[in-house]
C-alpha cells in the first residue's frame, strides 16, 4: 500500500463531496427547501460545525481509500468486485454514521 496515495484519495475524495455537495444542495435544489426554513437546520448551526463535519467526512473517506488498497488482490473482476461491494457499503455506512448530528 503507498500511503501517500491513500492520503492524497482522502484529500480529493473530500473536496469532491463537499463541492459535488454544494454544487447539488447549495445551487440545484435550494429553491425547493428555502420555503420550510423551520425543517432544516440555521446556518449558524451548521456553520458550528463545519470543522467536526470536514474531519469526520475526511476520515470515512480515508478509510474508504485504505480499504479499497488492501482489499484489491489482483484477481478477476467476477472475485474482486462483489468484495470490493461489501467494503464499500461498510465504509458508505460509517461516513453516514460519522458525519450525522
């Protein structure tokens, strides 16, 4: 495993969440959840956690990366990807897990 890749799969993975995430909720669809503001949090809640928010998702991203590097054995498609499946939707759980408040 060369970890600097790791990290560096972390680093993008994060970013494209958050704009992939801004670029969908903050632009796409806002129009259609401004009118309830009483069911969505206030800004300044969400912005008190912003630092514990980017941590987390950055970590489940991370372990996601990590998982996927030691899970791939350099087998056949029909033997890695069903294995690959099952990390992934264990990892897709714990940053649902790690980044809901």
């Amino acid at each position: 495993m060369n970890y600097g890749r790791i990290v560096l799969a972390g680093v993008v993975g994060t970013v494209v969440f958050f704009v992939s995430g801004f670029l969908v909720f903050g632009l796409r669809i806002a129009k259609y959840y401004a009118p309830y503001p009483g069911v969505y949090r206030w800004a300044q809640a969400v912005q008190a956690l912003i630092p514990v928010r980017l941590a987390s998702t950055f970590l489940a991203i991370l372990v996601l990366a990590a998982i996927c590097a030691k899970g791939y054995e350099g087998g056949t498609g029909l033997v890695e990807g069903p294995r690959s499946a099952c990390s992934s939707d264990f990892s897709w759980y714990l940053q649902s897990w790690a980044t809901s408040t």
